[in-house]
C-alpha cells in the first residue's frame, strides 16, 4: 500500500498542518499492513499559490537555497488507473 505524505512527516510534530500526516503515516504503519510512504518534496502546483510574488520575481522558500529538493508534478505521483 502507498500513501501520498509530505517532507516534514518524519519529524512526527512540530511541522504544523504536516503533523496530521505524522499521525497518518503512524497509524497506518500500527495496522501491520505494508506501507510505503511517499513524502514528497516539493509539488509544481504550489506554485500557483505564489503567482502575485512570482510575477514580482520572488518565491519564497523555507529551507536554505542550496538545500536540495525534488519538485515533482502531482500526476507523477497519482496510482496508475488500470
């Protein structure tokens, strides 16, 4: 099984709304089902949050600029449909 988490999840609290899916990835690990969490880094789409500070050529970021991170787009992460 797989459940789409975020980065930040690992860290089980203090990531604000994150810590819901702590909680998540916790209790679906306590089921004894084998489960894969995907934590995302960062999704393309965010950015459409951002368009007035993108289009003053600012992104606002809340790790350091050299901090390494995959920005994915949402569909790479969706289950395939059969």
């Amino acid at each position: 099984m797989g459940f789409q988490s975020s980065v930040g999840a690992e860290k089980r609290h203090g990531a604000g709304e994150i810590d819901g899916l702590a909680h998540t990835e916790t209790a679906l690990d306590a089921t004894g089902v084998d489960v894969t969490h995907l934590r995302c880094g960062y999704f393309f789409t965010n950015l459409l949050l951002q368009l007035d500070a993108l289009r003053a050529g600012t992104l606002q970021v809340v790790l350091p600029l050299d901090a390494p991170m995959a920005w994915v787009a949402p569909r790479e992460t969706s289950p395939k449909s059969p």
